[in-house]
C-alpha cells in the first residue's frame, strides 16, 4: 500500500532502531577494551545481544506497520536513484533483520544461554566450536556491511535534505508539508 506519509509508528521505529544500532555498535566496540574471557568483556557482549535482540523485535514490528498502513515511494528526479533508495530500505530490512539471527545462533554454538529481560531463550542448536567460528564470521561480516549500509542511507539522506530539498527528511520527522 502507497501513502505520501509515514505512519507515526513507523518513524518513532525507524528513530528508536536508529539508536539501538548506535547502542550495539558502542557496546560491541567496547568489547575490544577488556581482556579476553574476562566479566566486562563478556558484559559488552550480553548487553550487545540485548540491544541486537531489540532492534530485531522493532524491525519485526515496523514491517508489520508497513504491511498494514503502508509506506511513501522514496522520491528523487533521478528515477535510478528512486530504484537505489527503494532496493537500499530492502536490504536494511534484511541485514537488521539477518544479523540478530546469527548474533543468536552465534551464542547458542558457543554453548551460552541467550538472556532477554529475564527470558532465556530455547536452544536450537547443538554448541559447536567448528560453527561459532563460522557464524561469528557470517556476523561480523553482516553487522558491517549494515554500518557501512546505513552511512551511505544517512548521507544520502542528507543530500536529499540539503542539495535537493526535498520531503524526504521531514517525512522521516513528521513534519511533511504534504497533505494525507
Ligand atoms: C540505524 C540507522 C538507520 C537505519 C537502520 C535506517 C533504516 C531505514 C529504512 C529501512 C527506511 C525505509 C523506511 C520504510 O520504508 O519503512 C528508512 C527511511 C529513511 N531514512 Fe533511515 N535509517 C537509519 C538512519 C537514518 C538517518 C541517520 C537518517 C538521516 C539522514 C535517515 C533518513 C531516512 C529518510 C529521510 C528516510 C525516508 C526516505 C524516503 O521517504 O524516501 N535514516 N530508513
Ligand atoms: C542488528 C543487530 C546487530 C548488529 C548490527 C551486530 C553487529 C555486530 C558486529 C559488527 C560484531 C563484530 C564486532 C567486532 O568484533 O569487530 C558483532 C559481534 C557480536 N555480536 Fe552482534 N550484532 C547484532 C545483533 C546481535 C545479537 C542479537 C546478538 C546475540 C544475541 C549478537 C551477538 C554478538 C556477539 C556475541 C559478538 C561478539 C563475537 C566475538 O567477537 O566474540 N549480536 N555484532
């Protein structure tokens, strides 16, 4: 369904994923400070899963908002550039929604419990040092390939806001001047 607004929802969904992606990119980083196997290490990790656990919740719930209500088509005069925006919005879906799976999968190999406020989750696989280093692998590379992603989403955000000065940004705030 084509709308020219996005639903109040689904913007406080896109700002709140906004800053849990900056919360798990901090808390992983942080990571690195502390030696290995030790509490705080391990810490950084845990809080990481907290806030990957998150942004998977939020992403499932905003593709049910769009499904629902619907979402704007992403507007440029370059036609391509419209096609690029709509393929990038895809491919954001898919690694935010990709890379908590293997951030799971990736704890459950190495044989520790996931925690979710209190909740721990069901094991689905069998620990298995051989497949940690493998999904560690897959989720390093996707948890990258997201920041790297949504630099290039952001600043061609930007660009649309500032050179174009065009709608785009203020949809995303709430602050169209669009009418429906
Ligand atoms: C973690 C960071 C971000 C993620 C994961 C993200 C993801 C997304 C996704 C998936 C959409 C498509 C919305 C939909 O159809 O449901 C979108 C739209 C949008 N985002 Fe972001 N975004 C991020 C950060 C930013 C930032 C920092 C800006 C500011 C420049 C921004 C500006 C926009 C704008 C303007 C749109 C609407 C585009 C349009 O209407 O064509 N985003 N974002
Ligand atoms: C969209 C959500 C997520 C993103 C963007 C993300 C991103 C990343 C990145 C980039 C790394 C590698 C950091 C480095 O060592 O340089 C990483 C590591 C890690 N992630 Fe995630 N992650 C997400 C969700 C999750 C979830 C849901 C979990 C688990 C419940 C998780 C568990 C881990 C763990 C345990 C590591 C550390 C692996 C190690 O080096 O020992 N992540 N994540």
């Amino acid at each position: 369904m084509t709308k020219s607004k996005y639903h109040p929802a689904s913007i406080f969904l896109h700002w709140l994923v906004f800053i849990l992606v900056i919360a798990a990119f901090i808390t992983i980083e942080l990571k690195s400070q502390f030696p290995k196997g030790s509490e705080l290490r391990e810490l950084c990790k845990s809080i990481h899963g907290v806030f990957g656990q998150l942004i998977f919740l939020a992403m499932i719930l905003r593709l049910a908002i769009r499904n629902i209500y619907g979402v704007p088509e992403p507007t440029n005069p370059i036609p391509l550039f419209t096609r690029l925006a709509k393929a990038m919005h895809y491919l954001l879906y898919a690694l935010l929604l990709i890379s908590p799976i293997f951030g799971i999968l990736y704890f459950q190999y190495a044989g520790k419990e996931i925690h979710f406020f209190g909740l721990v989750w069901p094991q689905f696989v069998t620990p298995n040092p051989e497949m940690k280093k493998t999904v560690e692998g897959i989720h390093e590379f996707l948890g990258n390939s997201l920041y790297f992603l949504i630099g290039i989403h952001a600043l061609a955000g930007l660009w649309q806001h500032y050179i174009l000065k065009d709608d785009s940004l203020r949809r995303m705030l709430n602050k169209s001047k669009s009418l429906a």
